[in-house]
C-alpha cells in the first residue's frame, strides 16, 4: 500500500506500537488521527498535530461516538488500524482468573470488532479502504501464561480471515499485523529478547509499502511463532514457553 497521502484512524494509538505506527504514517505524508483513552497522552498528540478522539473499545456507544466524531471531521477516510489491546498473566487454576479473562477478551477480541463494524460502512461506500487488524505472535504460538491473550489474539486471526473473503469485491482490503514481543513500556526489561521498537516499526512499514501488500505483516522476527506448526517446531516450543509458569505468582515459592 502507498503510505502517503491517506487519512488514517488508529484506535488504540495513544502509546507504544500504535504511536510509533502513527509517528511512522505521519512522517510518510498521511494525515493520521489518533484514539485512545488517555486524556493526557491524546492533548500531547494533539499538540504534535494529530488529529485526537477518545475511545473506549469495550463500550459500544463510545464506539459510535468516535467513528461519528472522526468521520464528520475527516470524512476522506480510509485506512483503520485497530490497536488496543490488554496482555495479562492468569493462573487457570484459580478461577478468579476469569475477570481478567472477560476484560481481555472484551477488549482484543470484541473491541476489534466493534471498531471495524462501527467502519466498515463507511469504507464499502468509499469503495476502497484497508482495514488492518493486529494479532501476536501468540496467537499462533501460545505462552501459557497469558491463555485469554492468546485466545483473543487467534480469535482476531480467524476474524480476519473471515473479513477478508466477506469484503473480497468491495475494495476494502484488510491487512493483518502480527507482532512478536517488542520493547515497548518497559518491556525490554521484562523481555530482554523483545524487538526494539523502532527497527520493529521500520520493518513493518517497509512490508506494508510492498506492492501487493501482504496480507500478513510478519516481521523477521515473529517467524518462528508464525510457522512453528508447520516447521515441527511447536510442540518444543510451547514446552519452552511453559517454564515461564512457575513464574506465576501462586506458584513460586
């Protein structure tokens, strides 16, 4: 896809990679507006020149509001990258771990969703538009102690596929991001192995100018999750992974 000259939404863009994506849009020549829930993050994009809008993806209304707020605003529309997204740790074999499960489904999952019905119209009457959704490396390759995020994240996947052959025809294109760890909020210290994010943000820029645009944006270094099923390497892997169990709080000691 050309990255200049587009009106861009990304709901969730208000920190990590969806601002960085947002700094990236911008500074290709696109005119990027900027949702999310933090009052304060959204005044200081707006003082960098962004357009703002507040949303919240787990509130339908809020939703509405937006997409109404941004259309009347920037009614060139044409590009929609549904960012938000939650990451926690649940022990399964607690079963107040399910709070956390509702709020992530709630917001990966559903959220997703509600931000491109709250769009699609608009994008199938412009008769051309893209809708990039983005999952995780764990959606294809699970660590165990974040089940609900990987649940959401394959949900979203699947999701994908199925918008992707129910919009075929209309020029709505739907791209799908899939992110390994990247060094964001102090993820670096979590995770010394995370991708640092501006060579993260530069790679997927350069896959998303390539003509045809990928259907999956699969940097270098989310390969390994993407094909571990088809390389033989999944069931080793996952074993690998689940070792970060012990890590969980009513299991250590």
């Amino acid at each position: 896809m050309k990255l200049s000259d587009h009106t861009v939404f990304i709901a969730g863009g208000t920190s990590g990679i969806g601002q960085e994506l947002a700094r990236r849009f911008a500074a290709a020549g696109s005119t990027v507006v900027v949702g999310g829930r933090d009052g304060d993050a959204l005044a200081r994009l707006a003082e960098e020149g962004f357009g703002t809008v507040r949303i919240d993806v787990t509130d339908a209304a809020c939703v509405t509001a937006a997409r109404d707020t941004v259309l009347a605003r920037y009614p060139g529309l044409d590009t929609v990258i549904t960012m938000s997204g939650v990451m926690r740790m649940e022990d399964l074999r607690d079963p107040a771990h399910f709070e956390a499960t509702a709020a992530t489904v709630d917001t990966n999952l559903l959220g997703t969703i509600r931000v491109v019905d709250a769009f699609t119209p608009h994008l199938i009457g412009r008769g051309a538009g893209t809708f990039v959704t983005v999952t995780s490396g764990i959606a294809f390759l699970p660590f165990p102690p974040m089940p609900s995020y990987a649940a959401s994240k394959a949900g979203v996947h699947a999701y994908s596929e199925a918008l992707r052959a129910q919009l075929a025809g209309t020029g709505v294109d739907v791209v799908e991001l899939v992110p390994p760890a990247v060094a964001t909020a102090g993820q670096e210290k979590v995770n010394p192995h995370a991708l640092p994010l501006d060579e993260f943000a530069t790679e997927v820029m350069d896959l998303l100018a390539q003509e045809p645009t990928p259907r999956e944006i699969l940097v270098k270094g989310v390969q390994m999750h993407r094909w571990a099923e088809r390389d033989g390497t999944y069931d080793d892997l996952v074993a690998q992974r689940s070792q970060a169990l012990a890590n969980l709080p009513g299991r250590r000691g």
